[in-house]
C-alpha cells in the first residue's frame, strides 16, 4: 500500500513569491491534515479535512494561506505571498477519520523563502 | 488551553535503556501518542495509549497516568539507529504535538 505521497519535496523561493503544495492521501483515507514543523518543533496544525470538508482550519493564516480538497482525496496548499517566516517543513497527514485513530505523514516538503 | 512538555535532548550509550518524559495539560483527552521523527524525514508512529498503564512492543514500551497526565516512552536495547527526535501528542479533536526529544545514541 503506498503511503501518503508529497510534492515537491523541496522549494526555495524569493519571499512575495506565491507557492503550493500537493498531497495525495492513503487511499481510502477521509481524513486529511496539514501540518508546519518549524526547526526543533513538533508538527502544528493548519487545517483539518473530513473529505472535502475543511473542519478545522483555526490555526490557518488566511490572509496568505489557502487550502482545497476538491473531489475529497488529493489536497493542495497555497502560500502567497510568502514571507521569510514561513519558512519550514509543511507535513501532509492522514486518517480513516475513526476516533483514536493513527495519523500516517508524508514526507514533507521543505520550503526555505529567501 | 493545550500543552505538552517534553525534555529538549538526551544522550544514551548503546545497548543501554533510555526513558523521555512527557507531560501535558489537555483541555480533552483522548489517548496519547508517540512517534519517532529521524532528521529530514516523517513522524513515525510508535505507540498509543488510552488507558493507565505500560504498553510494550519490543524493544520500545510507552506508560500513562492519566490523573497525573504523564508519559514515558521507554527504550531498551538502545541501537545508534534509535538517534532520532521523539513526538509526544495528545488532544481532544486534534493532536498537539510537543517540540520533540532529540535522542543521541552514542557507542
């Protein structure tokens, strides 16, 4: 079973540039999360999907942050523009949306904004 | 409010045990978890517990308090591969993560 896939794996852009992010779940997952891991921190959440429901998206900075799962599996993630704190490791998470249930990440895409 | 606590680092010898603290103040609690994070790469599950008590698999057993909100994740056996950061999370309708032991296995 292939794990949670992300794309691009690494990115560097200039700060007030735009950016995005994809994430394609485990399949069968309902439940999709986004996450920014700053250096020496632990994983935060932005938002939360139950299909194409965003749930919980309290912690996402909506002045220059964006996110869609359209059709309730893949989901992109959308900086702009970006600033140089948004520099991190944005983490794409997900679930069958049971209770208690594991979380199993992706990779991660490494952003670094100059 | 929601916080975990966990030590920053810790070294160990190989072959020796090691054991990294987790403490949290939740709003809601439904179980807490541990994951592994080696450097560059994605938390890997680890454990879960819901109930009081020790939890073992293999070389790596994981116990909670529930009325003291505690945790520790115990490592034996200790392998240089075990050189990693250590997720505590907890939560109600979300997890929070602490910032993470990073563990130092030296020979």
């Amino acid at each position: 079973e292939a794990g949670v896939v992300q794309s691009p794996r690494y990115k560097i852009i200039e700060k007030k540039q735009p950016v995005a992010f994809w994430c394609n779940p485990i399949s069968g997952h309902n439940t999709l999360y986004w996450y920014r891991q700053n250096l020496g921190q632990g994983p935060e959440l932005l938002i939360r999907y139950e299909n194409e429901e965003a749930v919980d998206d309290s912690q996402l900075p909506k002045d220059r942050f964006s996110a869609e799962r359209l059709k309730g599996v893949d989901s992109t993630l959308k900086i702009q523009p970006a600033e140089l704190g948004d520099s991190a490791v944005y983490l794409c998470a997900s679930t069958h949306g049971r209770e208690r249930e594991t979380q199993y990440f992706g990779p991660g895409t490494r952003l670094l904004v100059l | 409010g929601q916080n975990i606590d966990q030590p920053t680092e810790m070294t160990a010898t190989e072959g020796a045990i090691v054991q990294i603290n987790c403490t949290y103040q939740t709003s809601g609690f439904n179980g807490l978890f541990w994951y592994q994070q080696h450097a560059g790469e994605a938390p890997t599950f680890l454990s879960y517990n819901v109930l009081d008590g020790l939890e073992e698999k293999g070389r790596f057993s994981s116990f909670l308090s529930r009325s003291k909100g505690y945790s520790y994740l115990l490592l034996k056996e200790l392998q240089m591969k075990d050189s990693a950061s250590y997720l505590c999370a907890g939560g109600y309708n979300k997890l929070i993560f602490g910032a993470g032991t990073r563990l130092a296995v030296h020979p």
